[in-house]
C-alpha cells in the first residue's frame, strides 16, 4: 500500500511539477554548476579548451582594482536607485488607491515603462540627455541642462539612476497597490473616527500592515538593479572614462571581449554571492518588522 502511494505521488508530482522541475534545471541550475566548473579552469572561448588552475582566478579578482572599484560603485547605484524607486512608486500607489477619479488609466501609464526593453529605454533616455534636455537648457537658460549629462562623471551616475528608476516604479507601483488592498478599511475608518490624522494613519496603520509588499519591492529592486546591463550598456556604454560601468558590464566585457571567461565566471559568482548576502539580509530585518507589526 505504502509503494503504491508513493508511486501515484511520484507520477503525480512528475506530472505537474516535472516540467518546470527540468526547465529550471536546464535554464538555472545546470548553467551555474557549469559556470561554478570554470571558474576554476583558464577556459578559452576560441580553442574551446582549458585546463583546472584552482583558485587563480578568484584570487586575481580581489587583486582586479577596476572590479572591486566598480564594484563599490554598483553598490551606490543601487541603493539610490532602490531608495528613489521605492520612494517614488510607495506614494504614487498610495495615491492611487485612494479613489482618484481615472486611477486606472493612470496606473497603466505608470506601468507601461516597464514593459520598455532596457536597451530601447536607455537610448530613449540617452536622447534626451544628450539632446533634448540641452536644447532646453540654452532655450530657457537652465545651467542644469545646458550640456550633456552623458559627458560629466557625477551627472551620468545620476542619469543612470534616474533611467533604471524610471522603469522600476510601475513594476514596485502594482505591487504596492495589492498590498494596499489587504489594509482593512474599517480598521482605517475606526483610526478616522478616533481623529487620526493621514500621517498618523499612513505611519500607524498602513506602513506596519504594508512590510509584506515592502519586502517584495525591496528584494525585486534589489536583485534587478544589480544586475543592470542593458541599460548601462545603451545609456553610457560606461562612460565617460569608464566612470559608469556596473559590476555586470565589466564581468560581460571581460569575459567575452578579453576572452578571460574564468575570470568573468569568477567575478559573476562573486557578485551574486554580494546579491545574495544583501538581498537575504534585508529580508530578514524586514521580516522581523513584520512579525512585530
């Protein structure tokens, strides 16, 4: 009896949960173990040949400065890009969750730049950095907009910043807007009643039952900002003087334009291990407020 149950749970399983078992095996977790596997081999793309060296090349990735260099700068690129996000996509949902009169066409027009591929954004917003915003900087005598953002170090962090923001706000929008949906409005009308007031309400009742979609916003955010490249590759191509190169635009042009793929491979590791520490660190703290919400 116990064999046959187990057998019918077997098929069972297989039967629904197969498919997609094998399909992440054969997209994720195959890939990786074999990334993992070259990481420790001199492997080269053209002779399609290599041979096991230990660990050579993650040793010359900590001794890399332009990694660990850029590195650092990925890692404040993506707390402004997540903290503005954030920020930007929290209000405009709390703002349309509260009635406002064609709210849904609203929130479609918020929604619609995430379904913008990264690279036909990062050239539209290469056009207006670099011609638009200055035409209208000398029209009208911005300072701010009289020259290319594109061409200043500071300025072209910024742009990147504010291109990649731009398309993750309708995603964290829609999100937020679901968890705005499981706040109970009598709860809100009583804290109405009893005479709170909209900040009161917004820092008592609505932030503390929100953490959930907080989390998922975060960690969403979190995880693709770090893996920006279509972007940073159409909007600066990692200028000027390589000032705006993201951790993955260098692993890619190291791997695949100085044909040092081990390396690359090493480099890619070490920053998902970067991803994983944070994004797993942020969900835990913000797990714990919501257990004490």
């Amino acid at each position: 009896m116990n064999k046959k149950m187990f057998l019918k749970n077997a098929g069972t399983f297989f039967l629904f949960a197969g498919p997609s078992t094998l399909a992440f095996a054969a997209v994720v977790l195959v890939p990786f173990i074999l990334g993992l596997y070259l990481t420790f081999t001199n492997w080269d793309v053209r002779t399609n040949d290599g041979t096991l060296i230990g660990f050579s090349n993650y040793v010359e990735v900590f001794q890399d400065k332009a990694f660990l260099t850029q590195l650092w700068f990925t890692i404040k690129y993506v707390f402004f890009t997540v903290a503005i996000s954030n920020l930007i996509a929290f209000f405009i949902a709390l703002v349309l969750s509260s009635g406002l009169k064609g709210e849904k066409w609203l929130r479609t027009g918020f929604f619609t730049p995430n379904l913008i591929g990264g690279i036909v954004l990062g050239y539209l917003w290469q056009t207006l950095f670099s011609q638009v915003m200055p035409f209208l900087g000398r029209k009208y005598g911005w300072s701010l907009f009289e020259t290319s953002w594109l061409t200043d170090t500071n300025t072209a962090f910024w742009a990147l910043v504010i291109a990649t923001a731009w398309q993750l706000v309708g995603y964290l929008m829609i999100i937020y807007i679901a968890g705005f949906s499981g706040v109970p409005a009598d709860v809100l009308e009583a804290a109405s009643i009893d005479g709170a007031g909209r900040s009161t309400i917004l820092r008592r009742i609505i932030l503390p039952l929100s953490v959930p979609a907080i989390v998922i916003c975060i960690f969403i955010s979190l995880s693709r900002s770090f893996l920006t490249y279509d972007i940073n590759l159409a909007l600066t191509k990692g200028g000027p003087f390589n000032s705006t190169e993201l951790a993955s635009y260098h692993i890619v042009q190291k791997a695949f334009l100085s044909n040092e793929y081990g390396i690359g491979q090493a480099e890619a590791i070490v920053l998902f291990a970067v991803v994983a520490l944070i994004a797993l660190t942020q969900s835990y703290l913000l797990k714990r407020l919501e257990v004490e919400s």
